[in-house]
C-alpha cells in the first residue's frame, strides 16, 4: 500500500471518528425534548384533581372541562395517579394507572367517566404545524351518559364518525377551516341525542374536540382545545419541538454536513502531510 493511500485512511479515520454512528445516535437521543403532558377534567361529578406521576406532581387543581396547558413529565414507564386536589400523594386516588412516556412525544390524559368509575383515557397528540390550508380535528367520545357508541355528524352536513365509542377517539379528520356544530347519534340512526355547541377551527391548526359531561345532569357540552397553536392557546408547541415533529439531530451541521465536513478534513490533513512530504524531498 502506498504511502499517500496509508495517510488518506489515516486521516479519514481520525476525522471521522468523531462522527461514528453510535455517537450520532446518542447525540440525537440527547436532543429530544422531555415528553409533554396535558390533563383534561372530563368527570363531570368528580372536585378539582391533581395528577401525579411516579409520585411527582404535574398539574394540579384543574376543574370539570379544563384543560391544562402541556407541562415537561417524567418520560419511561411509570404510574400515573389522579388525586382530590389538595389530597397529596397519599390521599386515596379516584385513578391508578400505568403510564409510558416517551421522549419528544405528547399526551392528552383524560380523566373520564363518572368519579366512582373514573379511568383514564391516554392520547397521542399531533402538535407539528401543518401547511395544508385545512383544519385537522380529532373528536373523543368522553361523555358517559350519550351513547355508548356514536355517530357523529356535522349538523346539516355528513357523518364524520361512524361507530365511535364511549372513551375513543377518532384520528385526526381533514375539514375545511370555518364554523361547525357536531351531532351525537346512537350509532346506525340519523336521531341526534345531543349536539354541540358550535367550534371554530382555523387553517393548519389541530385541535381535540373532547364531547364530555353528562344528559341527565346539564353538563354534557363539547370542549375544545388547540394542539399546536403558533401563539396563544392551549397547544402552544415548545421550541424544543414536541410531538408529531421529527426528532432534532445533533446541534450544527446537519447530518450529511457532518460527514462532507469530516471529508474535508481528511483532504486538508493529507494535503498537508503531502506539502510537508515534498519540502523534505526537496531538501
């Protein structure tokens, strides 16, 4: 092997060991943001709750129909417990639950059902802001009085939703921005039980419309939420990102920079050790 092949890889090695794979990925790891959590107060009959993760408290004393702006929680498995607010962990919890956070994601828990059987409802959010000139709309089915499994339509409009029930959630629907008022029907009957008020939702936004309390007590009513709200809201996205948005790599050069820039430096050094090379045979 030559001796300018032997520096070449030489080189190339030491510039680009700095840059191995195992490294590129821990760094990545490092950059995502812890995961962002938000409680909904869905349990018509239930008092102000606290919600505590492994023991740690991260909301505290939302009311019937809140929502909470996004907190940072503790990320991995763990155990989610719903409080009396003011109870402290050890006082008796109306929810225990286990829990698995990741990192750079974000969660909706939904205190739902009545307080003697309230359970939580645990969602994936969507906070990346989408350019699509449309509103993206995800309905939930929290409400425990309305039918256990429910249609649900625009009034005056088509059926967005067919068989949705008690505790789910529809993905996110694609509708035009404007004004909308929803239907709650027994699943398979065009006889509206309930209906919302009306929701407004603008263009490339995303929004969790939560149908909560109950009919036979008054409190049944539709609860909306911004999931990535560019200012203002509930969903304000966090610089550091969040969830539905790619993960961050490594702060600088973008991967494929870091590699052309480790090649570089393979050629200043092996132009370098050439010149220093040619002077020496020279002399």
């Amino acid at each position: 092997m030559g001796k300018r092949v032997r520096y070449l890889i030489v080189a190339v090695i030491f510039a680009t060991g700095f840059y191995s794979p195992t490294v590129l990925v821990a760094a990545t790891r490092a950059a995502a943001p812890a995961p962002l959590l938000r409680i909904v107060h869905a349990s018509s009959d239930a008092p102000a709750i606290d919600a505590y993760i492994n023991g740690q408290k991260v909301v505290t004393a939302p009311q019937f129909a809140a929502v909470t702006p996004y907190t940072a929680a503790p990320s991995g498995a763990g155990s989610l417990q719903v409080i009396a607010a003011g109870a402290g962990p050890g006082g008796p919890a109306f929810v225990s639950s286990p829990i698995d956070l990741r990192d750079g994601g974000a969660y909706t828990i939904v205190a739902a059902d009545r307080l003697k059987s309230m359970a939580p409802v645990i969602l994936d959010d969507t906070l990346g802001v989408m350019d699509d000139g449309q509103a993206h709309v995800r309905l939930v089915h929290v409400s425990p009085d309305a039918p256990p499994v429910a249609d649900v339509a625009v009034v005056g409009g088509p059926i967005v939703a067919r068989n949705l029930p008690f505790k789910g959630a529809t993905g996110y629907l694609v509708v035009a921005p404007g004004i909308y008022a929803f239907e709650i029907r027994p699943a398979g009957t065009p006889q509206a039980i309930a209906t919302t008020p009306p929701i407004k939702v603008d263009a490339n936004r995303s929004y969790s419309a939560f149908v909560m309390g109950q009919l036979g007590d008054n409190t049944f009513r539709a609860v909306i939420a911004v999931d990535n709200a560019a200012s203002g809201g509930v969903g304000d996205t966090p610089a550091a990102g969040g969830g539905g948005m790619a993960p961050r790599g490594p702060i600088g050069i973008p991967l494929g920079g870091e590699l052309i820039a480790a090649g570089a430096i393979a050629l200043v050094l092996l132009r370098a050790r050439l010149r220093l090379s040619s002077r020496r045979t020279l002399h």
